[in-house]
C-alpha cells in the first residue's frame, strides 16, 4: 500500500503510472523497505490524504493533520474541503459537506475527474480560501492527484504543496531581477531564477533558445518540468533542499527539450538569500555541454554494449592480458569448461589448451599481437574441468590503442563438439565401411576396424570377441595387456572337475558382464543396460558395492575394474538376431560414454555384424564361386571340344554329301544319259523307217528320251557341276550365272579379279554352295531380278566374295533366329561351315536397303619352286 501511495513522488512522467513497475527499469529492483516509505509518507512536508471513491478521507500523514489543525483521526471520514476547513465547504449542505461554491472548485474537479477517469493530474495551481486561526487566508496550492487500488476498492491519493510563501517570496525576488535583467540578457549561459520550491519565476532568451521554448511557456513552470528523467528529479529534488543549507555546487544535469531531445547543461546553481538569510529560492546557469555528453554516451554505450554482450552472450568469451591470462570470463565460457570465475582468473590459455592444439595457437597468437593478422581462428580442443575434452571454434583478437599497441585480448568460443563427434562419427563409419568393401579375411578387416575404432576414438583398449564352439573367445584385440588377456579370453564357466556348467536349457553359461551380454541375459531395468542389450559404465568400480543377490553376473571376474578401466562398454554383435559376438571398449578415464555415443557404439557394433555375415556370405560365394567356375571351365572345355567334334562331323558330312552328289552326278553323266543318247540315236535311226499311224508314237517317245537327257543334264548341274571341279571356283561361278539367267530370268553381274586363286577342294565346295544358296535366297526374298557377285583378294592370304542386292533387305539379328530354325544349307549353316575352315560370314542389311553378304576365306598357300640357274648347272 505504501509503494502505491508513494507513485506521485517518483516524477511527472509517472503521474499517469497506475500500473508503474516497483521493480525498477529492465528488472533492477530499487531497494524500498516499508518502514523507510511509512517515514517518508509521514513526514513529507506537504498534505498527503488517501480518498475514498465518496470523497471521504480514508488516510492522512502528520502534516495534513497540523496543516488543518487537527487531530489524524479527526480527519477520517471527512470529505476534504472540511477536513481543511475551506470556507467555501462549510457553507455546506448538511449531508455531503459541499457548499455552493464546491462545483467550481479545482480541488474538488480534480479529485472527482480522477476518481470517474482513473487519471492522474500533477501540480495543478489551486487557490481556496481557508480558515486558519479563526480567519479566512487564501492561500495558493499545487494539487496533485494519482488512482490507486487498494483491495479492490478504488481511491485517490491527493498531495498538496502550499506554494503560498513561495508565491510572496516570488515578488521579492522580482525585484533583485530587475536589477540584474541587462546583465543576464546578454550572458552566454542560460540563466534563470526559481522561487524555495523549484518553480521558474526567471529564464533569459538563451536559456529559453537551449530548451526550445519561448520565455512565457517556462515562467511560472517548475524546474521539475524540464527534468529529463524521473532520477534527475530526484537529484534535483536533493539538490533544491541542500541550498537551505549549504553553498552552491555544480551539477551536470539533464534536461528535456521542447522537441523531447535531451539537453546537458553544466548547471552553477546559487542560493538567494534575503539580509536574515532566508532562503528565497536560487539562481541556476546553465553551460550547454550536450555536444560533449553525446560523445560521452555514445562510449558509454559502446562499453555498456560490450559489457551487456560480455556478460549476455551465448558463445563463451574472455578477456586475456598479454601474457595470456584470463582477466575476465563470462557465463557462458564458464559453464562451458566448468571452472569458476575465479579459477578461471588464475589460469592462461595453455592451461586449459589441448598439447595437440596449444602449437598453432600459440604460432597465430603471435601473429596477432605482432599485427600480422587481424583476427584469427581456429577449431581446438580444451579440458574441462571434469578432465573431459571440449571442442572449440575459437575467434580472437586484440584491442590496440590509438598508438596501434595491443592492450589486452578478447576471445570469443563457440561449442562445436556435437558437430566434431558427429563428423567424427561419420568418419570413423566411412573408413570402416572402407575397409570392408576394400576385402580381404576376416582377421585383417577386423583388426583394421578395432585399429580405427581405438584412433578415433582415443579408447586405451578395443576388442571383438567372436563365438568359437561354445565358447567366445577375442576373435581380435588393440590395447590389451597379454596378461589381461589370458585371463579373460574364455568365459566358459567350468565346475571342479573342469566341465563346461551349463543352464537347465543346456546351453553354455558364460562368466562376468562379458557372459550377461553374449547371452542375451541383460537386465533393463539397471541403468548400465540398454534396451539393445548393450551394457556400459563410466565409474565401473561402483560395480565392487553391488550386493551379491543384486548382482545379475555369474561368477563376475571384476577384472577390467582390477586393472583400472573406468569405462566399459560391451556391445553385442549379431547376425540377423543370433548373437555372434561382442565389442568391447575400455579406458582408465572415467565419463568417456553419453546416451548419444552409446547409441553410436551399438550401430556400429551392428554395422560390424553385418559386415562379418557379409564377409562370411562372401568367403561362401568365394568358394561356390571358385566350384562352379572349375566346373564351368570343364563344361566349357567339353563344350569345346564337342563344338569342335561337331564343326568337323558337320563338315565331314558336307563333304561327303558334296561327294555323293558328285558321285551321282557322274552316275547320271557316264550311265543314265549315256543310255539315253543310246535311245534315241536308235529311235533316231528307226523314225526313218517308220510310216503310218505309229510315227506319232515314235515321235512321242524320241521326245520324251529328248526331255530325259535334258532333265538328265539339269539334276546333273544342280547336284555337282562337272565344271566345277575341272576348271575351278571362277568357271563354276560363271557357268552359275547362267544357269540363274536361264533358269529364273535372274541376272547376276560377275566381277572376278583374279581369276587363278588356289583353294582346297572342300573349301571350293563351300563357297560355290554358299554363293548359290545366297543367289536363290535372292531370287527368293529380295523382290529384284538381278544381284552382284564380287570376288577379289582380302590382303595375301584371304579370298573375299560380296553377294549383295538392292532389294528389300532385313534385320540381321532376326534373320539369325530364322535361319537357326531351317534345315538344309541356310544362313546359319554358312556361318558354321565358313568358321570350321577358318573364313566367316559377314552381313550388312536393313530393311529397305537391300542386303550384302560378305564371304572371307583362306587362301591355300602355293609354295613356288625355283629352278637352279645356268652356272648352278
């Protein structure tokens, strides 16, 4: 209740604040203790009256009492204009203690504006008529008045300032001013005069100029109202009183222009006594110094925005000396690397600064402070107070003085670990997955793997142990001692007589933590399991006070906690859902695993499994691989050699179809058309003997033995033409030209360059039939009468022969399919038959460009026979 009462005193630009924060600005409480305000309300020299929403008086202080002459609790219940025995308010109505005059009063209207509008009024000049010893004095007052709640009831509360000896003394010093008008018209410095309260009862036109006003707006007007702020007011509120007392003083103060901009001035303030040494108010030059306060504040606010972002900010910073001390440090760094203020104050940058990483700072550190840089930065590690390992992105620089000399050094640290463990992570991934995809056996890639595991990580031991039978001994190791090792390598349990201990299921069971993991035996409700059935520690001595009908091991050893392992985390390794093994990591250092890494730790533990079911699929396919490719490689060997057979059967079978058409062909040539020539010279004979009705018989029959011989001759040609093997492939192809033209009306252009090629007998064979089977395929399919046979040398020891149309030709792969379904001498036969010999058929075609069938055929090699010389012989 006091501190709302008190809201008034704090200032003109509080006077609308109802709601004004006690606390203070930006949350900095000012100290107000109740009993310092009850005092103060008490006995502030000016009438204070807490009104009800009746206009009764709920609450007065001590010089509201003496003021009106009577008792505190006299005035209770009274409306005002009676409690300060206005005379205007005794000629009242009985009722509510108003009289006539009361509606025009300024009291009453202000205290009645407040109470229906809830707004305040400051200082507002008053002139009642009051009954003072019997005797009706106007007196003059400053009114003011403030809305309060006080337990949701709505009052006011009214301070009044008598002003009536100001307002005497005010004509006193009127006096003293003309006199001294020319001189302070024409001073430099704003000058003006204020009566014992404060109040403006002289300003000359300069100090008028520096605040923006003419003189008449400032006249009359209390100094209060120029004050920039309500801490100035107070000052000069201390200010004004000290004059009573004591001398003059100089005070920088800070004004309010008429615009609202701020006006420093160096105010020289005075006392004005009377010859009694009555205060009768004072005289206040004022310098203009705002040039040199605005420069002033704007480094002070340039300090205060460091300080403020110093103290604020969310990066870690600090203030190092040129030695490399830390002079101050802010929240941020502190909670970062966990030291104290203090202990942070008693420490350089080395001394937090990783060894790996205190070489390149040291050397850019330098650099700065010789100016060869600017700034600097770098991502370093730091030492907790904890002892763990903190990541850094480190930015610095130095503050040099005008001269350009450093003074002091400012760094400014972000907290990057997430980020380095997270790249740290993914690097560690890649050159594991590396590794795998590189190959190789099982042990090296597993040792590879543990090799990187224990370098990024900065674990003192890294194993992997792998199931062998029944037991589960480390497959590969880095960082453990020999003895270590064989005391841990087997987990079997065993009983006195050396037998493997097994469960009522029959299944193997495995000592110590190592045995709870490969089991699959974890306990999740232990905070050192993990639902993935992973278990960890980073203080696992804590483990040696874990009562035994607590502890879910069998038999456990407790030998990685006997020799020194802080941190132990064991991660299963599985294929599919069968566990296969575990990874181990141990080190002496205590904390080195977070819920994140332990995730980190078990996917990688499972890209690990994954990899061995790869490797071991792989090594599987390897030797399938390597069996099948034998029996592939014998298969095709077989194959081979069957192909061969076959070629050589095929070409066997050429030939001697070949030769049995030759054979017949002779048979029909020397025997069966012999005959019928025989015939018919006979008939030839006997026509010339024969008349009547049997000529036409005997004609008949000389015609038919005539179309016999010729039919004869025809099957001989197609089956073997003789000429062929008397005179070669050339006449052969010329006598088969003409037989297309006579038999199909089909014209074949014949180009042979040269003509004496040697070829084996079953090679001329080959090609004449292949030549003719294309000719008919021609005469066929190609939808022209006519087609081109070239025959030329392919280099020295190749024939060439081109059997083309400009018919309507096709698709190539098609006619493959097509011709490897016929029977008899097709394409697919030519092929075939050329490839045994040691040629190969060639086709260039698509439809509608017509087709070109190229034939390339060894040559037969002559050996030529010198013969000796005249002096040889």
């Amino acid at each position: 209740m006091i501190e709302k009462i008190m809201e008034p005193f704090n200032g003109p630009e509080r006077k609308e604040g109802k709601n004004s924060d006690p606390a203070g600005v930006d949350g900095i409480k000012t100290p107000k203790v109740d009993s310092q305000l009850s005092a103060i309300y008490q006995n502030a020299p000016l009438i204070m009256m807490l009104v009800d929403a009746e206009g009764r008086i709920k609450k007065v202080n001590r010089f509201a009492a003496e003021f009106a002459g009577r008792s505190e609790s006299e005035m209770i219940g009274l409306h005002t204009g009676k409690a300060l025995r206005c005379s205007r308010a005794l000629d009242k109505h009985s009722e509510n203690c108003f009289g006539p005059y009361c509606t025009e009063c300024p009291i009453r209207g202000t205290i009645k504006d407040t109470l229906e509008t809830e707004r305040s009024h400051y200082q507002v000049q008053a002139n009642p008529t009051l009954i003072i010893e019997g005797r009706e004095q106007e007196l003059t007052f400053l009114l003011s008045t403030t809305s309060l709640q006080i337990d949701g009831e709505s009052m006011v509360l009214v301070t009044i300032l008598d002003i009536t000896q100001r307002k005497a003394a005010q004509e006193a010093l009127r006096e003293s001013e003309e006199r001294y008008r020319g001189i302070v018209e024409t001073a430099e410095e704003g000058i003006a005069t204020h009566d014992p309260d404060g109040t403006i009862t002289y300003v000359n036109q300069r100090m008028a100029n520096m605040l923006g006003y003419s003189r008449e707006e400032i006249i009359g007007r209390s100094s209060l109202d120029f004050v920039y702020d309500n801490e100035e007011r107070q000052a000069v509120i201390r200010a004004r009183e000290s004059l009573k007392e004591e001398g003059s003083f100089s005070k920088e103060r800070k004004l309010r222009r008429k615009d609202g901009s701020v006006l420093w001035t160096l105010a020289k303030v005075t006392p004005q006594r009377d010859g009694a040494g009555n205060f009768l108010g004072y005289l206040a030059m004022h310098t203009d110094i705002t040039e040199r306060k605005h420069a002033e504040e704007k480094l002070l606010e340039s300090e205060e925005r460091f300080r403020v972002t110093f103290k604020r900010a969310g990066i870690g910073m600090a203030i190092v000396d040129l030695d490399g001390r830390i002079i101050d440090s802010n929240k941020a760094l502190q909670k970062m690397l966990g030291f104290s203020r203090s202990e942070l104050a008693e420490m350089t940058f080395p001394d937090i600064t990783h060894p790996d990483d205190l070489q390149e700072d040291m050397r850019l550190a330098q650099e700065l402070f010789a100016g060869k840089r600017n700034y600097y930065r770098i991502e370093k590690r730091y030492f907790r107070k904890d002892g763990q390992v903190l990541w850094g992105q480190l930015a610095a620089s130095f503050v040099r003085n005008q001269s350009g000399e450093p003074q002091f050094g400012i760094g400014m640290l972000e907290d990057i670990t997430e980020r380095k463990q997270a790249e740290a992570k993914q690097a560690l991934l890649t050159d594991i997955l590396r590794v795998h995809n590189r190959g190789g056996n099982l042990h090296s890639l597993t040792a590879e793997t543990l090799r990187l595991i224990r370098v990024r990580t900065g674990f003192d031991s890294v194993g992997l142990r792998l199931r062998q039978g029944e037991d589960c001994p480390y497959f590969e190791h880095n960082g453990f001692s020999e003895e270590f090792l064989n005391e841990e390598n087997f987990l079997c349990a065993k009983d006195g007589n050396g037998a493997i201990v097994r469960d009522a299921q029959g299944h193997t069971v495995l000592e110590c933590t190592c045995g709870l993991v490969l089991s699959g035996r974890t306990v999740p409700g232990m905070s050192c399991f993990t639902e993935g059935g992973s278990f960890w520690t980073n203080i696992s001595s804590e483990l040696l006070s874990l009562p035994r009908e607590s502890d879910p091991r069998f038999n456990p050893r407790n030998q990685c906690i006997h020799k020194g392992y802080q941190s132990v985390g064991l991660f299963p390794v599985r294929a599919g859902q069968e566990i296969i093994g575990l990874l181990q990591l141990n080190d002496r250092r205590e904390g080195m695993f977070t819920p994140d890494l332990i995730t980190f730790y078990e996917s990688l533990a499972q890209n690990i499994g994954l990899a061995f079911q790869r490797a071991a699929a792989e090594e599987a396919l390897w030797d399938l691989n390597e069996k099948l490719e034998l029996q592939v490689t014998e298969r095709t060997k077989l194959a081979e050699s069957r192909a061969k057979q076959l070629a050589r059967l095929t070409s066997e079978l050429s030939l001697a179809e070949e030769r049995e058409r030759r054979r017949l062909a002779e048979v029909l040539h020397e025997h069966l058309q012999q005959l019928l020539v025989g015939v018919r010279l006979n008939l030839d004979a006997l026509s010339s003997h024969v008349y009547g009705e049997k000529k036409p018989a005997l004609d008949t029959a000389l015609q038919l033995i005539c179309d016999s011989i010729h039919t004869s001759r025809s099957i001989t040609a197609e089956l073997s033409p003789p000429i062929l093997y008397q005179a070669g492939l050339v006449s052969g192809l010329k006598w088969l030209s003409r037989w297309k033209q006579e038999k199909y009306g089909f014209t074949v252009d014949l180009q042979v360059e040269p003509e004496n090629i040697p070829l084996k007998e079953d090679m001329i064979v080959i090609l004449f039939r292949s030549v003719r089977e294309l000719l008919l395929n021609a005469v066929k399919h190609s939808g022209v009468n006519s087609a081109k046979v070239s025959l030329s040398k392919n280099g020295s020891d190749c024939l060439r022969i081109v059997v083309s149309d400009a018919g309507k030709g096709f698709n190539p792969n098609q006619i493959w399919e097509i011709s490897e379904k016929q029977n008899g001498f097709g394409l697919f036969s030519i092929r075939e038959r050329l490839e045994f010999l040691g040629g190969r058929l060639e086709i260039e075609s698509a439809p509608g460009k017509g087709a070109s069938f190229t034939l390339i055929a060894p040559v037969e090699k002559v050996q030529v026979v010198r013969k000796p010389s005249l002096s040889q012989n």
